[in-house]
C-alpha cells in the first residue's frame, strides 16, 4: 500500500475522531448546562457545575485541535447543542436521581468510545498519534469519573433507570455514528 | 453532504475504474480462464450461475499502485495541450498518450472519459493555488504584515480563476461535464478544496458551524464568477474581477445585516421583557382616592 494511500487513511481517521470529539464535548456541556438550569440551586448543583468545567476544558482542547489539524467540525453541531440541553435539562426535571442516571448513561459510552479511538490510533502508529493518545487518555479518565460520581449520587435510584438508561445510551451512540460522517 | 467532502481534501483523486489496468487484469485472470475453459461443460456450469455471481462479487479491485498513478498523471498532463483541439474528451487522453509513445489502448485506464482530464486539470490548478497562497503567507510574515482578509481572498478567487484563461475556450464543456451526475460527488469535492484552501490561508480559525457558512458563500462567490468569466469579452476580463470584487463586497454586507438583526433582536426582546414586567406590576399601582364629592 502506498505511502499516499497510508497517510489519506490516517488522514480521515483523525478527521473522524477530532470531529466527534469535539461534537461529543459540546453535547455534555451543554447537557450538564441544562441540568444546572434546572438543579443549580441545589446542592448537586456545584458537583454538576464542577463536572460541567472539566467537558468545557475537553472542548475547549477540542476547538483548538480542529483549527489545527484542519478538520471539518460536524454539520449537525447546532443540532446538538440544543438536543444536550434539552436532555440535560429534560433528565433533571425527573429529580437529582434522573440528572445522575443520565450523566452515568452518557459517560459509559464516552468512556467506550474513547477506549475505541486510543485502540485504533495505536494500530494505526502510536509513535505518531503519542500526544494526542495521552489527551484522549487523561480525557476518557475524567469521563470515567464522572460516571462514577454519578453512581455515588444514586442514578440507579431513579425513575425507570433502566429504561432511561438504555435509551439515553442509544441515542448518544446514534450521535456518535452521525457525527462521525455528517 | 458526502463524507469524504469539507476535509482537507486528498491530493489526487482518480480511482481505478473496473476497467482497471492490464497488470490489475492479471488478477482476475484465474477466474476468466475457469469460465471459459471448459466449452462442452458450460452449460452445466450456467446451473451454478448462483457461485458465478457470487465469484464476481468476491473478486475485490486491487487498489491502484503508485506506478499505476504516475502514469496516469504523465498521460493526462500530456492530453492538456490537445483540449484546444479535442474538447476534454477520451480524443484528447488518446492523443496526449500517443504524444508519449503510448498505445491508444491506455484510454482504458480512464473510464470517466473527459472527466478524468477536466478533474486533473482542476486538481493541479488547486494545487498551485496552494502553493501560491502558502508563498503569499510567508511574504506576508517576513514583512510582519497581518493579512487583509478581503484583498486577500479576492487576490486568491481571482489567481484561480485565472488558470482558467488558457482554457476558456473550452471551459464551458469542462463546466458541463462537472454538473453530470456522475461526475457531481468529485466537482463539489474539487470546489470544497479551493474554498478550504482559501479560507486556512487567509487565516480563518473558525470551529464550529461559521466553518460552513464561510465556505458556502466564497463557493457560491467562486462559482458564479467562473460564469461570469466565461462570457467575459472585456480586456484581461476586467469586468469579471469587477463582479468578483462586488460578489465579496455582498457576501461582507450580508454578514453586517447578520450581525445587525441579531443587536435589533436583543435589543427588541429585552424592550418586550421590561414592558411585560411592567404591565405585571400595574395591578400593584393603588388606585387614587377618589375625591369625596360632598365636600365643596
């Protein structure tokens, strides 16, 4: 295979994985703003807010990497903006439960699809993709813990958690397909 | 929106049609050689034209080598001189091979016909665009000038459409070919490339849907001065760089106007704010005494 064909293939993997990256960012702001909308005076609200400004540094080092590496954002960006709030702010309505439930539902398959993304930069040649693995790494490790400070505030006590559960993590996987090519 | 549109665009894009060349032939010879090899058995053979079908499907193109691209590139490059003659059509591609002591036959490694010759042209003259808006940057930042974003993505529209000029006899068909449907997925491709490129160098740092909205309305710059550049008969076209200048001047001023309804929008929606606050609070005012009629 040649060179040329090599470097197009690397070329439109980290397209691919900058561009829902930073997609995948501004949804959790923006889900995490929707439920401070809603349960900011409470007292999860300051834990929410915490977790709020670590996505905004992800997206923030996002941003940046699209300018960078010439990476064409997703189309469908003002599409999730106002999607995450609405489920952020749609979750939080059902109780501090619900924002939780949905806070761990996104996380896991964050987590996942950032596991997905270090396994295929270092097919692809981990000497070259070294900085942006360590990123993706400290990134997936702050996502983890957010999943887990979600469990610690009783996401699974809330309403119908298995349900909601499943049909948040459809729909973010749903995102992350379309998000990847559009 | 195709997938493979809006990124940093590849820098060559001829695919390998199923014509293939001869070495890739080689390839599916195994399988030509089973078909036609056993004649009295043949008609035994049409029973499992199920597996024949399936055998085809199976058959996968082997990817285009890199020998395979140069010479493709070298008959191209050859078959531009003869457009004036032939159109950019399969005559053109026979002449430029025969120009390098090549068999017509070679033709056949170009199965969109003219396209292919119309999109090599496109993609080299993106490629020198490139490299003189990379030249420009550098000029720019030795002088420790900034960039003027206007005068630049004006010189950049009007650099491009200049190495159109040698061919603008012909460029008409070359317009036409781009529009086939077949052809659709690459022109726009090719037009992503030139507005991209133009955008990066002039400095753009945009990252969220601006990027589109920046891009759109240079291509839409760019394409309707290409036409109006076609039908130009004003000396060294300046009428079209007239057009382009005002087409840029249209695309500023819509982004003003942008700008100024979302002020008036702000402004007007907290004007209705305070005036439903205020309405809400009239029930509060006390009604004034009234006077008490008997007393004089």
């Amino acid at each position: 295979i040649s060179q040329r064909a090599k470097d197009e293939k690397t070329r439109k993997l980290l397209s691919r994985i900058i561009r829902v990256d930073q997609a995948g960012e501004l949804g959790a702001d923006r889900i995490y703003a929707g439920q401070i909308a809603v349960l900011g005076n409470t007292p999860v609200g300051p834990i929410i807010q915490e977790m709020k400004e670590q996505e905004q540094e992800h997206l923030e080092t996002f941003n940046k990497l699209i300018v960078e590496k010439r990476v064409r954002p997703t189309a469908l960006l003002p599409l999730w903006n106002i999607a995450g709030f609405a489920l952020g702010a749609g979750t939080a309505l059902l109780g501090k439960e619900g924002a939780m439930a949905c806070t761990v539902a996104v996380e896991s398959v964050i987590g996942e699809h950032y596991n997905s993304q270090i396994r295929d930069l270092m097919e692809d040649d981990p000497e070259k993709h070294k900085e942006l693995i360590k990123k993706l790494s400290k990134f997936r490790d702050d996502e983890l813990h957010h999943h887990d400070t979600g469990l610690e505030h009783d996401a699974e006590k809330a309403p119908m958690y298995d349900a909601l559960s499943q049909v948040i993590k459809v729909g973010c996987i749903g995102a992350i397909w379309l998000s990847e090519r559009i | 929106m195709s997938t493979s549109t809006g990124d940093r665009n590849p820098p060559q894009d001829t695919s390998s049609g199923p014509g293939g060349s001869a070495s890739s032939q080689t390839s599916n010879g195994g399988y030509n050689t089973q078909r036609t090899g056993q004649g009295a058995q043949y008609s035994d053979e049409l029973d499992n034209s199920e597996d024949l079908v399936s055998e085809v499907e199976e058959e996968e193109m082997p990817e285009e080598t890199e020998e395979e691209y140069q010479t493709k590139q070298a008959v191209l490059k050859a078959s531009l001189p003869f457009v004036h003659q032939y159109g950019w059509t399969k005559k053109a591609i026979v002449a430029g091979a025969e120009s390098l002591g090549m068999p017509s036959m070679v033709h056949g490694m170009f199965p969109r016909g003219g396209a292919e010759l119309v999109f090599y042209f496109y993609e080299e003259s993106n490629k020198e665009l490139e490299s003189f808006l990379k030249q420009k940057v550098t000029e720019l930042k030795e002088k420790d000038e900034k960039i003027k974003t206007g005068p630049f993505i004006h010189d950049a529209i009007e650099t491009r459409l200049r190495m159109i000029i040698p061919y603008i006899d012909k460029w008409p068909q070359a317009m036409a070919i781009q529009t086939l449907p077949q052809n659709a997925v690459q022109s726009w491709t090719n037009l992503s490339r030139v507005v991209d490129d133009i955008w990066f160098y002039a400095g753009d740092k945009s990252n969220d849907f601006n990027w589109y909205t920046k891009r759109g309305s240079l291509a839409a710059v760019y394409k309707s001065t290409e036409i109006y550049l076609i039908q130009d008969r004003s000396e060294d076209y300046t009428d079209t760089w007239n057009f382009l200048e005002n087409r840029l001047e249209d695309v500023v001023s819509a982004g003003h106007l942008a700008r100024n309804l979302q002020e008036t929008n702000t402004v007007l929606s907290e004007g209705a704010k305070g005036f439903c606050v205020m309405v809400s609070q009239v029930p509060t005012i006390p009604k004034p005494t009234e006077p008490n009629r008997n007393d004089k």
